[in-house]
C-alpha cells in the first residue's frame, strides 16, 4: 500500500487523533479506544463495560434506536464493538467518502447516548446470554480463565463479567459507569484509508473539542500469579491453558519474543503441533500466541484432549516450551519469519487492521511503528537472537488452568 506518514493531532481535551492516509484504496476504517475497560467495571459489576458498550447503540443525539441504526446501515458501516481489560473499543470499517458522517455519529453514540430504561433489560439479557454461551465454548471460556488466574486484579477481570454482578447490576450504575469512565483524556482515535487528515482533524475538533470529562485513575500493578487451578466438568473433553511471562512490546526483545513463540506454534511443522498432535495423538487442537493486556507480557499456550491422554498432553507441552533454551534451528527461524511477515502483509492490505494496529501502538508506545519498520526488525532475527532472549526468559513459572473430570498435575 502505498501509505503516508502517520499524522497525529493531540487535542487539548487529552484525546488523540491518528490518521494514515492510504491513496489506492476506497475503503476507510476507524477505532476508538477508550479507556473504559473491564479492568475498570465497578467493584461487584463485572460485565457492566460490556452492557454499556451495547447501550451506547440504543440511540444517542437525536436519534433513537432504529433511527440509529438504519443511518448507519445507510452508511455502510461494518462496525465491532469490543471490550477488553483497558479499553472499550468501537470500530468500523466502510466506504471511505462516508467516513467524516460516521464519525460524526460517533460523537454522539460516545459523548450523548441515551441510555433510557427501555432499552437497558435487552442489553443486559444479551450481556446474560453471552455469558450463558461460554458453557458451549469451552475454549474460550478457558482463555478467559487463565488470564483471571495468572494476570493481577483488575487486569484479568474477565469481559463477560459474573453471573450475580450482571443480575444485580442496574440502569443508574450502568448511568454513572459512563459518566465516569467515558472522557476524553487518554481516548484515541485512529483512522485509516481513503482520508483527508485536515478534514478529519477539523471534524473532530468540532465534534469532540469541547468533550470534557474525569481522567481515568492509574490501574495499580501487581506480580502475575503462579499456580495450578481446575474447574470440574464431567465432559468428554479436557482443556488445558497455561500462561508465563514475556516481554511487552516496549522490550527491545519483542520481535525476538515473537519468532520464539513462532517456532512453538507457527503452523503445521511447529514443535507444539508436532510433538504434542503429529506424533503422538494427544490432543485435536493445540498452540500458543503471544499476548499483551496492559504491562504484561505474556505467552498464552491451548490444548485440547481427552481425560486418558490430557496429563501426558500437559507433560509434553511444557516439556517442549522448556526445551526451546536448548537451542532451534535455522530452518525454524524461517520459517516463524515467514509466518510473522505473512501476518504484517495481510494487516497491510486491510484498512481496518491498519487502524487497530495504530492505535494499539501508540496506547503501548506513545508512537505508531511503520510497516518497514517492523519488516526490517523480524528479517534482522538470528538463531543466536532467539537463543539468547529464550535464556534470558526461559519458560516456567506457569499458571495452568483446566477444565475437565479431573484434575492433572504439573
């Protein structure tokens, strides 16, 4: 893609406008964070994040519900709303001549949401329903575990929130959680696509210069936890997730961090996939990705299997995340690069993942990494790179979570 430098405009409010301009395509995307995660929920109203965020399209401004939402299906727009420990995400994704009027929109669903009591029951049942669903999704029920249990309170708070928090969670608190977390300072807006930065930045002025609201406190840190935790299901399957420290993306290592866990789990001749699944039929599903929630770093490891073979399944899999020190090839440090540069490719072609990814950069680090700029870092990898950082944060001090008939051991 033939793109510009991106182009930041703070404004004096403490939101953050980003906006790379890419001139070939006709599509344009946008995210806003704001930092209003799940990490930030009320105390005893875990899940409320998630209820507002599917609030906020009940009508806002002038509009009420259906008028809402027929003008931007009238627009186009393929939006996402997500929450994660920091922040509550909304992002789109559209023709980009329409951009600026979404955006406009936007304001309003953000800074003037109506937020009346007919719409709040329905938004609550789906916040219910989508927990409920988690009992048919055991894989990502597990995801959301393991980081509960390894990430220090608030950052591993799950999204979906607790059953009685949900039940008892009312309108007025749901009312007061906007009013206090929804602000300006430390939002971000990023834009990417078939844009004109000046016109963004004016509409944007307009529209969100006068926005005013309370700073969001500092979240407190704590030590990422060490321990073994099972949840008893009587099903035909075992899942099994296990957490240990990385490097965040401000580490120098980080790329180095990346091609390592890309040796584990970077495709059919990975050594997860082939020690653990290939050669001796012990789990369906198994993998590893490397995962940021706020200052921690972290590697994120699955496996799926059943009761007779999941402790042997655990066994081999930790056997082999600590046998990484011992040294990798040559040929499985190309063949994580190629993988790593797979991924930067596609997220170069998609306006979306352009805007995701600017955004998240500059909440890590205060600045947005080029496209080159990350290409140039995974090509410089060697063997003696990944060696050397794998050394330095050799894999233990696991949390491990199952969830199965029984529980195995370490």
């Amino acid at each position: 893609m033939d793109t510009q430098a991106i182009k930041i405009h703070k404004l004096s409010n403490g939101m953050t406008l980003l906006v790379e301009e890419i001139k070939e395509v006709s599509s344009g995307a946008f995210v806003f964070l704001v930092p209003a995660g799940a990490a930030r929920d009320p105390q005893n109203r875990g899940g409320t994040a998630g209820v507002l965020s599917e609030h906020l399209f009940r009508g806002a401004g002038d509009r009420d519900n259906r008028m809402l939402n027929d003008k931007l299906d009238s627009l186009g727009l393929q939006r996402h709303n997500s929450v994660s420990s920091i922040h509550s995400g909304f992002s789109g994704a559209l023709i980009g001549d329409n951009i600026l009027e979404t955006i406009e929109i936007y304001a309003d669903i953000l800074r003037r949401p109506n937020l009346t009591a007919e719409h709040f029951q329905p938004c609550r049942g789906l916040a219910l329903q989508s927990l409920e669903s988690l009992e048919d999704d055991p894989r990502q029920k597990i995801s959301l575990l393991i980081k509960e249990k390894y990430l220090p309170y608030p950052f591993g708070r799950p999204m979906p929130g607790k059953k009685e928090d949900l039940q008892a969670l009312t309108l007025e608190e749901v009312k007061t959680h906007w009013e206090d977390s929804f602000a300006p300072d430390g939002t971000i807006l990023a834009v990417a696509g078939k844009v004109d930065f000046d016109q963004i930045r004016d509409l944007v002025e307009k529209n969100f210069g006068s926005w005013q609201g309370k700073k969001p406190e500092e979240l407190s840190q704590g030590e990422c936890r060490q321990q073994l935790y099972h949840q008893q299901n009587d099903g035909a399957q075992v899942h099994i997730s296990l957490m240990y420290p990385s490097v965040h993306v401000c580490n120098d290592s980080y790329y180095k961090a990346l091609a390592a866990v890309g040796v584990l789990s970077g495709g059919m001749g990975s050594r997860l996939f082939t020690e653990v699944r290939e050669k001796r039929g012990l789990c369906y599903a198994v993998g590893a990705h490397h995962t940021i929630t706020g200052p921690y770093g972290a590697v994120q490891c699955y496996a799926g299997s059943s009761p007779e073979q999941a402790q042997e399944a655990l066994n081999v899999m930790t056997t082999e995340l600590i046998k990484l020190k011992d040294g990798i090839t040559k040929d499985e440090l190309e063949r994580a690069k190629v993988g790593l540069r797979a991924s930067l490719i596609m997220q170069g072609e998609s306006t979306a993942a352009r805007a995701s990814a600017c955004a998240g950069d500059y909440y890590h680090l205060g600045r947005v990494r080029s496209l080159e700029e990350i290409e140039t870092a995974i090509k410089s990898l060697s063997v003696e790179d990944v060696i050397e950082y794998v050394k330095a944060h050799p894999a233990e001090k696991f949390t491990i979570a199952t969830i199965g008939p029984k529980e195995l051991k370490i």
